[in-house]
C-alpha cells in the first residue's frame, strides 16, 4: 500500500473512531517517512482521543514544526489546550490557525470552539458563520447531518450571546430539521422564549419523551419543555416537566448537599481572621473587580451596569481564579473546589498567586483600568483572592432565598459541571442557600469592609441609586452609559443572556409565588435555618 494510501486509510480510521488501527496506519507512514506532518498530526489526535492531551500537544507541535502553515494543526492544538484549561494558550493558538486561511468547515467550527470556550464569542461567531457558509461546498464532503446539526448549534450558541436573537432562533430551527432529537438546540430555543405571544413548540416536545435515550437527552428535553409550559402560564405542568427532566441524572450521580455543606463550613473555619494581616501582602493591583453569589441573583445585571462603564471590561466568568490556585497548588485530582486545595492556596506565596490570575486573564484584560470577573462560584474563594488581590473589589448579590433557590432549580446547569448540582432537587437547593449564606456572613465579619452586598430587589426597584453606590465602591466616576447597558454591544455567555438585552425587567421577583404548593418543601428548608 502506498503512502498516499495509507494516510487515507488512517484519516478514514481517524473519522470512525478506530484509533488503534488509526495509529498503526500512522506507524507506518512515519517508517517510510519520518517527516509527515499529517501522520504526526493524526498520532497527535488520536493521543488527545485517549485522553493524552499532554502527549497529543508534544506530537502537534512536532506536526506544527513540519507544516507551520497548516490551520487544522494549530486548531486542534488549541482544543487540546481549552481541555486542559490553559485558556491563553489556546487563544494564541487559534490566531495562529486563523492566520493560516482555514478553508474546511470543520477546521472553522473547531476554531470556534476554541474562542467561544476562551470567551471571544464574537470572534466564534465569525467562525461558526464561516463554517455554515462553507457546508455548501465540497468541505461539506462526509460531514453528516448529525454535524452539522451541531454546528449549526454552535452557531445559535454565538448569535445569543453576541444578541442577535432571530439568528439563534434560525440557527436552532436549523439543527432541529438535520437532527430532530438534538435535544440541547430544543433546550435552547426554549431558553430564547416565545417568538411571538401564544406561540410555542408542545406539540413536537412532548412527543419526543419517548426517544430520550440518556440522562442528559432528558435533562435539555425536560427544561424545553417546562420553559415553554411557563410561557403557557402552566406552572403546575412546569414543575412537574423539570422534576422528570432531573430525576435519571440525580439518580445516577454520587452527590449530597451535605457534602457541600460541610465544605462551605469548613473554609469559614480555615479562613479567619489571622488569616489576613499585615505579613500576607499580595499583588497591589486594583485591576480584578469581582461579582460573586449564587446563581441567578442577578450577577449579570451588575456586569453589565459596570462593563458599560468606559473604564472597565466585563471579561465574564473566568474560571482562571481557581484554575491558578490549582496549578499552583499542585493538589491531587481534577476538582478545583475542595477542601485541600484551598488549604494548599493558604501556603502559596500571595503576590505570586495574584500575578499567575491576572497574567492567566491576558490578553482579554489589560486594555481598560478594571476587569470584571463574574463567576459566581468565586464566593468561595474570597479568603484567598484578598490574600492575593488585597486592593481587588468584591460585589456580592443577594436576592430573595425562595427566587434565588427556584431560579437555580429552573436553571439548567451543565450536567458535566460538579459545582452546582445541588440544582437537581428543589430541597437540595435550600440547603445549599443556607450554606451559602453563612459562608458569606462569615466574609462579612473577617473582611470587614471588604464587600460590596447588593440586593437584587433593591437595583430593580432603583436601578439608577444602586448603579451609583456600585460605582463608586469600585472607584469609578458616574457615566450615564451604565444605566443604558442594555444597548452596550458586548457578548454575555451566561444564563442571562436573554435577559440582560432587555434592560431593567421585574419578572423574577417573587417568581416563586406562581409555583404555589409545590414550593412548600422549600420553603420548610428555609424556614428552618439549619440542616434537617
């Protein structure tokens, strides 16, 4: 067999999934010569395949070395480097694939793949276009329906958060008719809302419960459809669609909420006070500005107030935070939120740590005096953060525990994320909340000062005085774009990103209300201030 043969035979291999014949074809081109650059690329593909992202990065740089000019090289490179959370990496990758004049769909969708996981999603909107405009052609050669139904959906993806809705809608509609059982472009659509009043999809959701195969097809088909039974005003059939849409994933999942509590509990007991004086001097830059709190308390609200301010960019939720405290902590395990970890942060020397975030946030950030960085999750780490970043701002949000527990209920997380999945079971989202709160009245009494807490009613109710005390606890001057941030052209890649666009709107407060009986075991939990 010839070379040009075999090379076809590994790319076919590569395709269908046979990697260990894809890799013994690869063996053997690179006998006759050790200078192919596509066998060392599709060796390196198939190490990330098996999980060597290490490895597969070594062989595309050597693939990289021998073909430079080659897009699909670059690309995957910066996929593998998304995987391992080396999030800058991947973005210098990536240019360097856009440099290179990707002509395949496919090395298009990945390109966006990479910018859309690194945060530039109007950057993974170019590429995803550029993709659909290509699938016409002859790169659409062996690209099925079930591919390009989910480009199509990375497509949607981008158009929502860059807040072009009628293209999400389109690029939805258009997954569903290659793919009728893409349950995830479902959940999608359904998350855009009505296209018109009285309009909705029932008739072609509820038939499709009977070809749900997994935990995470029942999961995206339950919340389409309890979204939609909520745009119907059945909120009795709403509740019942997300109980079915949780049940098989929560039943397959090794999870308590006591665990969680327990873990909460035990960062207040390692971070007290003498935990921050004076021999814990940490980086002296008043870059990072951070919006922390639960889930759907209007986090994002507070971001775009202050990241249409000219002084500050809304760099979303970067993992980066926790990532840094992991790498150089050098803790055991994948998780980045556990006890030990935290513990190793405690030893690390704050002004590095401070360093490897802001550095880790380039070169997203850098281009305005403050950065905003809105992950949520952060709450958890504020002991370590004002180690590191002593003159960074801390917002926190605070909205009504029923809203707040209901809405991280109706929320559908990503079954693969470990941190929320509290939001599987309605209780379970009570317990948490109080957790939650005693952690951050802990905060509140060790870092006295330290924390902005806005309640979410009060900056609906008057958004102009709580933008004004939000400003200036950040020490920027009132700019009247602020109160017109729904007009600001940024992306927002959160689960608000429907909202958001519409300005100040007042739906979700005392949302819980409409639910009636079915929140009476929440409320219970609330009530009783303490574990059951």
């Amino acid at each position: 067999m010839s070379q040009a043969q075999l090379h076809r035979e590994a790319e076919r291999a590569v395709a269908a999934g046979r990697l260990r014949e894809a890799h013994a074809l690869c063996l053997e081109i690179l006998r006759g010569d050790p200078r192919h650059a596509d066998a060392w690329f599709l060796c390196g593909v198939i190490a990330a395949g098996n999980g060597q992202r290490e490895k597969a990065l070594e062989i595309f740089s050597r693939a990289t070395t021998l073909a430079p000019g080659h897009p699909d090289y670059h690309a995957e490179t910066g996929k593998t480097l998304i995987a391992l959370r080396r999030h800058r990496e991947a973005l210098e990758a990536a240019e360097l694939g856009l440099a290179c004049s990707p002509r395949r769909a496919s090395t298009w969708n990945t390109l966006g793949t990479v910018f859309s996981h690194a945060g530039e999603h109007e950057r993974a909107l170019a590429c995803f276009t550029a993709a659909c405009a290509r699938l016409a052609g002859e790169a659409a050669a062996g690209l099925g329906p079930a591919w390009q139904a989910d480009l199509h959906f990375n497509l949607g993806a981008s158009s929502k958060f860059c807040g072009d809705f009628p293209a999400a809608r389109q690029a939805y509609e258009r997954a569903i008719a290659l793919q009728p059982t893409h349950f995830r472009a479902h959940a999608a659509l359904a998350q855009l809302g009505p296209e018109r009043p009285g309009s909705h999809h029932l008739e072609r959701l509820e038939p499709l419960r009977e070809q749900v195969r997994t935990a995470e097809d029942q999961l995206n088909l339950g919340h389409a459809i309890a979204r939609e039974r909520e745009d119907t005003g059945d909120y009795t059939g709403a509740m019942q669609a997300l109980q079915w849409a949780k049940q098989r994933l929560r039943s397959q999942l090794d999870y308590r909420v006591a665990d969680d509590e327990a873990l909460l509990g035990d960062i207040a007991t390692l971070f007290g006070r003498d935990q921050f004086g004076p021999g814990t001097a940490g980086l002296e830059s008043a870059e990072p500005i951070f919006i922390v709190g639960m889930p759907r308390s209007g986090t994002t609200l507070v971001e775009r107030i202050l990241g249409a301010h000219s002084q500050a960019y809304a760099a979303g939720e970067l993992p980066h935070f926790p990532l840094a405290v992991k790498r150089l902590g050098g803790t055991a395990g994948s998780e980045v939120l556990n006890i030990e970890t935290l513990r190793a942060g405690l030893a690390l020397n704050p002004r590095e740590l401070g360093q490897c975030y802001l550095d880790s946030t380039r070169p997203r950030t850098g281009r305005t005096p403050h950065f905003i960085d809105k992950l949520p999750l952060n709450f958890a780490y504020l002991g370590l953060i004002r180690r590191a970043l002593p003159r960074a701002r801390f917002i926190c949000l605070r909205r009504n525990p029923l809203d707040s527990c209901l809405s991280n209920y109706r929320q559908q997380f990503a079954s693969n994320f470990p941190y929320y999945r509290y939001a599987l079971d309605l209780e379970d989202c009570g317990r948490y909340y109080l957790a939650f709160d005693r952690l951050i009245r802990h905060w509140q009494r060790v870092l006295p000062g330290g924390m902005l807490e806005v309640q979410y009613e009060a900056l609906v109710g008057d958004t102009e005085t709580q933008a004004r005390r939000l400003l200036a606890w950040c020490g920027l001057s009132w700019e009247q774009a602020c109160l017109e941030f729904q007009h600001h052209t940024g992306a927002v890649a959160t689960a608000s990103a429907v909202q958001v666009r519409r300005g100040i709107y007042r739906d979700g407060i005392q949302r819980w209300r409409r639910y009636g009986a079915a929140v009476a075991p929440l409320q219970a939990v609330l009530a009783s201030g303490a574990n059951p």
